[in-house]
C-alpha cells in the first residue's frame, strides 16, 4: 500500500478542503508554493497529466504534493464534458506508485463506487479518509471557534437557536 495515494471523501467539500490542506501541510513541511504544490481539477484536465506530474521529480523543493480535485472517475458520476479519461491508465499508475510525491484526490460524494475497478484497486494500495457530516457538538464548536477568530462571541442560548433555526447542517450554517 502507497501511503502517498490519499483519496478524501465525503458531502461537505469545506471539510474534504480543509483535511485536504492539513494533509499537504502535513507532508511538506512548508509553506505550499508554486515548486511544491500542484492543483488539478479532473472536471477540466485529462489523467495523464496529473500522472506524469506526480512522476515528475521535485523542482527546487524536497517534496512536492499533487491536489486532484472533483475525482469523480471514483464515483459512478458523469463526467461534465467531453473528457476522456484513460482509467486504466490509472489503475495502473495506482497499483504501481511507489514514488515520494503526495497525490491526494477529493472526492466530493458521500461513497466511492465499489463497483468499480478503480476502486477496487485505490482500497487495496491507497489510504482512503471519509469525512462524515459534523455532529451537533462539532458545529457549536466550528460557530464559537469562527467567531472567536473574529473577535466575536455568542452565548449559549443564540447558539442553540442558530442549531435549531439551521439543523446539524454544515452547508446551512457555514
């Protein structure tokens, strides 16, 4: 298993950015910059690409990390134009990588489909992180911790009205 194939999943692309960007920071261990930090979106590039970017060796850096946003080849979405994506192409890249270079795709869907072989594949040589829905106490925490970054502060009452007027909702409430 590659530890530097990393898939995120979930329905709430704000959490799936944020895990997305404490991994990268994570495994540089430096600012993101142009020589070591690379964004794809699989809605607008082709795979091969990506690949041969994640192959390519560091530029004036000791790590690099590749970004692979809206990585729907994983999901049993369509894609929104005509692109035409060489999956075995990446099933292969998947099952072979043993490279230095992080390449962490973002999953905005609440599964990936099992059905796939891709997956199949990306389950037995990537880690895969699902990012559930916040809880209730996880978003009164978000609201207080936002606010608090602003100078702000909210009693506990508002807080609970917020909650009940929005629902444990995370796209409602951010």
């Amino acid at each position: 298993m590659s530890s530097n194939i990393i898939t995120i999943y979930g329905e709430v692309p704000e959490l799936i950015e944020k895990k997305a960007s404490e991994v990268i920071e994570q495994y540089l261990d430096a600012p993101k910059d142009e020589f070591n930090f690379v964004k794809y979106n699989l809605y607008e590039n082709d795979l091969a690409p990506i690949i041969e970017e994640t192959l390519t060796m560091p530029f004036f850096s000791n790590k690099k990390a590749v970004l692979v946003q809206n990585a729907y080849v994983f999901t049993g979405e369509k894609p929104p134009k005509e692109l035409n994506h060489n999956i075995d192409q990446l099933i292969e890249f998947i099952e072979k990588y043993d490279g230095d270079t992080l390449i962490l795709f973002e999953v905005n869907h609440s599964k990936l489909d099992e059905r796939k072989k891709v997956v199949k594949s990306l389950k037995k040589h990537a880690q895969i992180k699902k990012i559930e829905q916040m809880s209730e106490e996880e978003i009164k925490h978000w609201i207080k911790s936002q606010l608090h970054e602003n100078y702000k502060d909210i009693k506990q009452d508002a807080l609970d009205l917020v909650i009940e007027l929005t629902g444990v909702n995370f796209n409602i409430v951010k």
